[in-house]
C-alpha cells in the first residue's frame, strides 16, 4: 500500500497595519509627478494671454491677463463670448493653447495659481494702480 504525503502549506497571516505594495507604488508615483513640477514651476514665467472677458468692437478676445506657466507647459483657461468656459485649443485661439503638458499637469498648475502665482490683469498696471492711490484725495 503506497501512502502519499500531502504537504501543506503554512500561511503566514496578514499583518492588517501593513501597507499594501500597490499604495506604496501609488505614493512614488505621485511624489514623482509632484518632484518633476517643482523645477517647471521655479522656471516658469507670466504670459500675457486673451482671457475672453476683454473683447474688441468685432468681438475678438484681447490679451487681457498675466498668467503663469510653468517652463514648457502651456495651460489656458478661455470664455467664449456665449459666457462659456473652455481650454483654449490651437484651432480655435489663434496659436494661444492648452499643449499636452499643460493638460497633463492641470491639478497642480490650477493650485499653483491658486496659493502661489496668482494671475494678474495686464490692461492695468501695478504702477498705475499704485500712482493712482497715491494721488486720490
């Protein structure tokens, strides 16, 4: 009579305060995504651009805003005339565009302006508002 020995197998069981491998993968990756802006952000610029609010007598956007764009990434909010809201794309702004960096990193360019560099209307001056209070009664 011929006996087969079973083997089993000893679970180890699951340390329930253990970080699952996934979430630590998650975590790189959104460190990554974070460290990659930081430098775009420090050698960025304020880009005069038409925000749609502004418009001439025929209607067309005048560049009316200094936002900020990260070095290299070009993200544009634009109001159509109709008081919609939309990315400003190639085909319709006239070479003034949304790139694929700019969409890429939309959540922190969005925050960025928000805490950090905040846009500024280019029609008015900081000099002119500064001389004009400092002539007012």
């Amino acid at each position: 009579m011929a006996t087969t020995a079973t083997k089993t197998r000893k679970t180890v069981p699951a340390n329930p305060k253990a970080i699952p491998r996934y979430a630590w993968m998650i975590l790189g990756l959104v460190l990554s995504y974070i460290i990659i802006y930081i430098p775009l952000s420090l050698l960025g610029s304020y880009q005069t651009v038409p925000s749609g609010r502004t418009r001439s007598p025929r209607d067309q956007a005048i560049s009316d805003q200094e936002v900020w764009q990260p070095m290299g990434l070009r993200l544009i909010i634009f109001h159509d005339s109709d008081g919609s809201t939309r990315f400003a794309d190639p085909s319709r702004a006239g070479g003034t565009y949304t790139n694929f960096g700019g969409y890429l990193f939309l959540p922190l360019i969005t925050i960025d302006r928000w805490l950090i560099h905040r846009s500024r209307d280019a029609l008015t001056p900081s000099s002119v508002l500064e001389a004009d209070t400092e002539d007012a009664p």
